[in-house]
C-alpha cells in the first residue's frame, strides 16, 4: 500500500514535464510550484535477511452422508490436531482459525442426475512458528494428529522495521544521486527534493521450498524444510526540482 511519507512545503511541486507547472496533492489539499525542470523518480530497494518466523496451515476436511454427521466427525477430528499443537509448546496466541465451511458434494455425469455424495466440512487453523528448526517435524506431527489439509509454510520476520529502515536509506540515497547525476547533465547544478511516497513490501519469500507430506515417515526423518531467506522491499517515489 503506498503511502506518503513527507511533503516538503518549499515553493515546489513536480509536474511530469521540464516545464514549470502546478498540480494538486490531493492529501494535503496545497498547489506547491516548480520554477525549475522537475525529475520524478521510482527507486527500489530490497534487504534480505534471515527469517525467524514461520506461518503453517492446518485442518481437517471430513465427509459424512449428512451435515451434522459430518461436522461432528469434523469436530472430533480437528480436536486431536489442536491438542497436538498444543502438546507442541506453540502458545495460543500464535493459533488462529481461518476458515469452517460445510458444503454439499455431488458427483456430475453426463446425461445422469448428479449423484449426492455427501457433505463435507474443513476446519483450518494458521499456525505462527519462531522456531525455524522446528517446521518440517511440526508438520508430520500435525498429519499424524490427523491433519489432511496443510499450506506453506510462509517465512517472513517478526520485526521487519530495521529491515525496513535500511532498504528506505539506500532507496533514498541511490534516488538523490541519479537525481543529481540527470541535473548535471542537463546543465544545473543539483536538485531540491519537493515530495516522496513510499510503497513497502514486507517480508517477500525469496526462495520457497515445497512441502510435500506423505501418510508414513521414518522415525529419524522429518519433511525437509529450507527458509531460505525473505526480502523486504521499499519502493520510494521521489521528485526533485533540478536547481541552478
């Protein structure tokens, strides 16, 4: 989501031309001037660092030939899969039910009258993991709690705002030099910064593995998982008077 950062009230406004020119900011309701060209940038920069969080998701889907027979078996069910979880030490807190539904199945065959099969009800929890050893065993431990439904799992970090800070300064510093490099090759001696807006992407999964979890394991393996490592990304929009 893009938000503004700062405007500076100096008299100066970009306008996408290397004519002088007014435009609104539709935010702060001001027309600010640019005597000068002006030179609209996109900069971006990305920080990559190692995750310390994981989410996971979890759930049961179930089917019985009526609706209330096939939520209780639901119920039942994803009850053994939230006690394993807590049997795991993950804190409630970090335990977050995304989604119930209950919905009629039926099997469509041409020229036929569909078959009813059932209804089937999916309960799903997401799971938050801080520990990034711990992925792969947590997930065999949840299939053989009974869990038939897994995703991810998605790495990210707890705190992204260091991450944040530095791909901010090298957006911003890397923007005022090509600004200052395009003024002094148009014949002016530097820049005035007039506005930014800036546009962060937290934690962008840099590489993923895919988690493929069968019915049986061996007793020493668990599900190989790879963090990897998560980006955070900062997209500043900078727009500078060229000045003489």
């Amino acid at each position: 989501m893009r938000k503004p950062v700062f405007l500076f009230a100096a008299p100066a406004m970009a306008v996408a031309a290397l004519s002088g020119g007014t435009i609104s900011a539709h935010a702060a309701e001001v027309q600010l001037q640019a005597s000068g060209p002006v030179v609209e940038l996109g900069v971006s920069e990305t920080v990559l660092a190692d995750p310390d969080m994981a989410t996971v998701g979890a759930g049961v889907t179930t089917r019985a030939p009526t609706a209330s027979q096939a939520m209780q078996e639901n119920a039942r069910k994803m009850t053994a899969v939230v006690e394993r979880i807590a049997a795991l030490g993950i804190p409630d807190d970090r335990i977050q039910t995304t989604g119930i539904s209950l919905n009629p199945r039926y099997n469509y065959r041409n020229d036929d009258v569909p078959q009813f099969l059932g209804y089937d009800a999916t309960n799903n929890v997401r799971i938050e993991l801080r520990d990034m050893e711990r992925v792969g065993a947590v997930l065999d431990a949840l299939v053989e709690a009974g869990a038939t439904n897994l995703s991810g799992p998605d790495f990210g970090l707890i705190d992204p705002k260091s991450a944040q800070a530095q791909a901010r300064r090298a957006a911003f510093e890397r923007g005022m030099t090509q600004a200052t490099e395009l003024a002094r090759m148009a014949g002016y001696t530097g820049v005035r910064l007039l506005s930014v807006e800036e546009a962060v992407s937290e934690n962008r999964p840099m590489q993923r593995d895919m988690i493929v979890v069968t019915g049986s394991r061996t007793e020493a393996a668990s599900s190989p998982v790879k963090p990897g490592q998560v980006g955070t990304a900062v997209m500043l929009t900078l727009k500078y008077e060229m000045t003489r």
